[in-house]
C-alpha cells in the first residue's frame, strides 16, 4: 500500500512540475509608458511590439552578453510564440 502511495505522489508531483515560467500567466508592465520591444534575441533586432497590460507566458527565459534577464514569450491565450523581452518588463502570477 505504501508503494501504491509512493507512486502516485511522485506522479502528482511530477505533473504539478513545470519549467521556469512555463505557461505562467505574466502581464507586461513596462515602466517607461511605451510599448515592450519584442526582439529575435536576447537584445537583438525588434521585431515587434507589445503594448502594457497584455498577456503573455513565459516559455523559456535566458541571459543577455550584459548579464541582464530575458524572456522568450507566447501570447498567453493560444501559446503563438511572439519573440524575446527584457524580462523585468513583465510580472509573472
């Protein structure tokens, strides 16, 4: 019976378990006012845009060559995958 209990902690556990920020909700919260540069790289070309307040997941986060922290993001409402942020740009729930 202790097995049987075992088992399904570990499998509990493991299902609970989830990369760093995965499928987090977080919202961008750019301090300047401005909108979120969404860039290829970690502080590479933009290739976009996000305004403040909206929803994205963290899939993957990262460091720049300056030490600084990134997020590799999707949009939190379907997982399409939008680009690199700076990732004290968005607060995470």
């Amino acid at each position: 019976m202790w097995r049987f209990a075992l088992a399904l902690l570990t499998i509990l556990a493991l299902a609970s378990a989830s990369p760093a920020g995965a499928q987090s909700r977080c919202k961008v919260m750019d301090p300047t006012g401005t909108p979120l540069n969404l860039r290829a790289a970690p502080d590479g070309k933009i290739v976009g845009t996000l305004s403040n307040g909206a929803f994205v997941s963290v899939v993957k986060e990262g460091v720049g060559a300056d030490g600084k922290p990134w997020a590799y993001i999707a949009r939190y409402q379907d997982d399409v995958a939008l680009g690199w942020v700076f990732r004290e740009f968005i607060a995470c729930y």
